[in-house]
C-alpha cells in the first residue's frame, strides 16, 4: 500500500468514524415535528416567566435557535409548512404562495386542491400534495425504512398535507363543518378505526366549556397592554375576555381559540396509541401543525391578551402531551421538534400607539388599487391602448404593448415606476429579475428569488415598506412579508440526543428537514436547499 492509499484509507477510516460519531445510539423512535402556525420566535423570551410546561422544557432544555429566519419573502402557511417538511424553498418546491393563478388559465389555485381527490368514508377530500413537486422528509424515512409511519394532523388541511411530503401513510386536517379530523382517498380508502372512534367520542361537548376565559390572574395580561384594543377583530362577536361560543358555533370557531389545539393534540395520542408510533423497533414520524396560535394572532395581534392566554395554555398542553408521549415511548426515544410556518406582524396601531415605532395600516382597494387603476388608465391612453396594462395577480399585459411597439423591457421600466411612485410600495422585482442570475444585487432580491417559482410566478413581486400592514381589513393584522417580524421564528430540537444549548447563528427552517434526515440516517435528494445543523451531530 503506498502512502497516498493509506492516506485515502485513513481518511475513509476517519470520515466513518465521523458518521459513527454523528449517529452516535440509535435513531429516536419517535420524532414529533410541531409546527406553531404563526409562531414568533420572541413568544419563548417575552412569555417565559409564565411558562411552565412544554414550551418552558423547550426553552430551557433544548438546542434552541434564537436566530432562525425563513429567508425567503413569502411568509405565508403553504410555503412555510412545505420548506419544513421538505427542506427545499419555494423557487425548489413548486409552492409558491397559498394560492396562485395558473399563468395560461389565470384560474386561482389553492395549494392543495386536488379535485381527482375524493373523500373518505363520506368526508374530506379535495385534497391533495398534487402540486409539491418534491419529496419531504417522511419521504425519505420510508424509502429507507418502509416500515417506518409517518402521519400528520392540523387544524388546516394545507398544514397537514405539506407537512406530510408525498407519500405519509396519512395526513389529517379538522373539517369546521363537522369538527371531525378528516383525509382524502389520496391517502387511503377508509380511516382506522381509531380515527372514527376519535371523531364520534364528541371530543367538543366533552372538552370545550361555553367561553374561553384567562388561565392567570389578570396582573400578568395588564402588563401587555389593554384588552380591548380598537384594532382587534371580533370573533364571537368579541374582541374581549370572556369569549364566549356563539350558540352552535362551538365547531366553525374553535380554531380560533386554544382548544383546536387541544383537540389536535389529543388526536395525536391517539395517534400513538393505536399506531403504536415509537414501539415498533423502527423510527417513526408524527407531524402537527397547530394552527389556533394564527387564527388567534390575525385577530386580536401577537400582544394581545388572547395571545399570551393562548400560548400558556399551549405551553400546560405540550407539557402534557410531551410526558404522555415519553411514558409510552420512553424518554431517551422521543425527540421533538418545534418550528413555525411563519411569524405575525404586530397591530399596526398597537405598534404605533404603545411602541412608537412607525407602523401603518394601508387599505390595499382604496390606497394601493384605487391609485393602479386610475394611473393604468393614464398610461392606455398615452399608449393608446384599450384594456389594462396591469391585469390582476401581478400580470402585466405584455402583448397590448408589443401592438404599439413597446417591448417587454419597456413596459417593465414603465410599470416599475408607476408601481413605486404609489406610496406603500418599496420596490418590484420582475421576472426576469428574478430568473436572471446576473441581475445586480438589491435588498431582498435573494429573498424574492428563493420564493419564486418561475412556471407558476406572476410577471412582477411587490415589496411593500416595512411595517406597512397592507390588508383589505380595518382590524386584525397578518404576515407574508420578507421583514423579520413575519420571518423570524422559533427552531428548537428537545429530547433524545439534543443537548442544552442557546445557538445565536443564522440558519433557517429549511435546515430542519436535512438535520432530521441526518438523526434519522437517511438520505435525502439534491432537491433539499438547507444545509444540516451542525449542533444536532
Ligand atoms: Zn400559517
């Protein structure tokens, strides 16, 4: 043997023992990988005298993120939970918005519809992950390990679907119609039995009191700020404690208090239980997205009253939910995984009368279309051209243009400039802007790029100035932006082999996917962007 193969062996010798390393004790039986919809990462730091169950063992005794970042623009539901599963940004997954218009029908899409998708035992159905165009990180489990389960469960059907990749043995989501958790024959042809038990145990009658009231003396609430707030929205017609249930309206508004989640979370231990997820010698996955956390934020703002009551008792049911899972698995054999889809921007007007930050609410019909319209119509008469030059969902009508002699670049120059002089608007990124990887480097271009998908995209991306919540409503707030109030989020790994630490580093969610594939030891495709953490070897 000379010395440059004893070298190459000493190397394959040394990167083994790396993976040994890497591996080191069996892969956990049980992964539970929870996404908080909505979830900001500072809900951990500003709640935490509060916490005391789950999202208190999270923080303190986790491998916790505090500087995890989407890193694309689009900070919606779809994306966010297809980039955790997956690993892949939108411009990879296909999923580039919650829904989009086919840019030949101009017919909108929602991110998982499916219409070849039936329902099951006379309910759910429609949906599908027909357009995720990648594997995800269940995928990968049961191509290396078939007898692996992967099942997901969400209060929103997108949530579960895209959690669970192509192929999980199941993904369930809560139908508001009749509060029972629902598939598609996407997935199977009949539920367990398990499933229908769950559905006809009147989990809502049983579980769910008339009102939601607070946990905590109401000193802890104060200090926030008021409970009434004029920029709340109204849910059972309240924007104040006590919430009281509309009569018979328990099932259609009970994702938009904590017992949603409550709910879901019992599914999944029943999930455990019947599945006999974690105790079969082989490793399992179980995805939820919990999804009260969103609907509570886009109400009433992530400072609200309803918020802080909202995460401590999701806090009391984690805690709850993460020992049951650790009885019937054993400790060392469960790691949990948490993430968000996204964050929330504040009430602009919380924002603007307590934190003095310059916040506004911009109507998107009258501020931002009103204005569009009337210089669209400047520019057709200029052009002499009959029909709008700005069609809907971020088109522009390029061959009217081309009738009179403008060229592509011409109307884009054009249309770039009458989209930033409307106030509101910070910038457009076209798409060849976007597909164009020498166009020169601006703010946020990288961003926009990785939530692009060109098949699916529109011909221009708007960027509105930050804090500038553009919506068609007067009260509520929501997210989507590229700034970080709406893309800073929570990763936190907690359990079997995930040691104790505050890791202040940028990463970002899509690492999560190849990191657990790693825990796993399964491969994962080249269609993963995100690079494993290197914490969690
Ligand atoms: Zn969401």
């Amino acid at each position: 043997m000379n010395i440059t193969s004893r070298r190459i062996l000493l190397t394959v010798i040394v990167s083994a023992l790396i993976v040994i390393e890497a591996f080191a004790g069996e892969a956990p039986r049980l992964i539970i990988f929870i996404s908080v919809d909505q979830m900001r990462e500072d809900y951990f730091e500003r709640f935490a005298p509060y916490y005391s169950g789950g999202l208190r063992q999270l923080y303190t005794e986790g491998t916790f993120y505090s500087n995890a970042n989407l890193n694309y623009a689009s900070s919606v539901t779809c994306l966010g939970h297809a980039t955790l599963s997956t690993g892949a940004y939108p411009m990879t997954s296909g999923i580039l918005d919650n829904e989009w218009l086919n840019p030949v029908t101009r017919k909108s899409v929602y991110c998982v519809e499916d219409t070849s998708a039936g329902k099951v035992d006379g309910e759910g159905g429609g949906e599908s992950p027909n357009n995720l165009l990648v594997t995800a990180i269940g995928d990968w489990l049961k191509t290396s390990s078939p007898k692996s389960k992967v099942i997901t469960a969400s209060g929103k059907d997108r949530a579960a679907i895209l959690m669970g990749g192509k192929h999980p043995d199941c993904a369930y989501w809560y139908s508001r119609k009749n509060g029972h958790m629902v598939t598609s024959d996407y997935y199977t042809q009949h539920v367990p039995r398990w499933v229908t038990e769950f559905n006809s145990s009147q989990w809502i009658e049983k579980n769910v009191p008339p009102a939601w009231t607070k946990l905590l003396p109401e000193s802890v609430y104060t200090k926030e700020g008021p409970d009434e707030f004029i920029a709340e929205a109204k849910v059972d017609s309240s924007s104040s404690f006590p919430h009281q249930f509309e009569p018979g309206k328990k099932t259609e508004q009970l994702l938009a208090t904590p017992y949603g989640d409550l709910l879901v979370l019992d599914f999944a231990r029943e999930a455990i239980r019947a599945e006999k997820l974690g105790q079969r010698g082989v490793s399992d996955l179980l995805c939820l997205s919990l999804s009260d956390c969103d609907y509570i934020g886009h109400a009433f703002g992530s400072n609200s009253h309803e918020m802080i009551d909202h995460l401590v008792r999701l806090d009391r049911a984690l805690g709850s939910f993460f020992a049951d899972a650790q009885k019937a698995i054993g400790v060392s054999n469960v790691l949990v995984v948490l993430s968000a889809d996204h964050g929330v921007m504040p009430l602009p007007e919380f924002l603007s009368q307590f934190k003095h930050e310059r916040a506004r609410r911009i109507i998107y019909q009258t501020e931002i279309k009103k204005q569009l319209d009337s210089l669209d119509q400047l520019l057709q008469k200029e052009w002499n051209i009959h029909g709008q030059i700005f069609e809907n969902g971020g088109f522009l009508n390029y061959a009217s243009a081309a009738r009179v002699g403008k060229d592509s670049l011409q109307v884009e120059r054009r249309a770039g400039h009458i989209l930033q002089s409307i106030d509101g608007i910070a910038d457009v990124y076209f798409r060849r802007e976007l597909m164009d990887a020498r166009t020169p480097d601006r703010p946020y271009l990288s961003e926009f790029r990785r939530s692009y998908y060109p098949p699916r995209g529109e011909d221009y991306q708007i960027r509105y100035c930050e804090y500038c919540l553009v919506s068609s409503q007067t009260t509520g707030t929501s997210h989507g932006s590229v700034y970080s109030y709406d893309t800073h989020v929570p990763i936190v790994f907690w359990g079997a082999g995930a040691k104790r630490a505050n890791v202040t580093r940028e990463v970002h969610t899509v690492d999560i996917a190849p990191t657990l594939a790693r825990i796993l030891n399964v491969e994962y495709p080249r269609t993963v962007d995100g690079v494993p953490l290197e914490e969690l070897k």
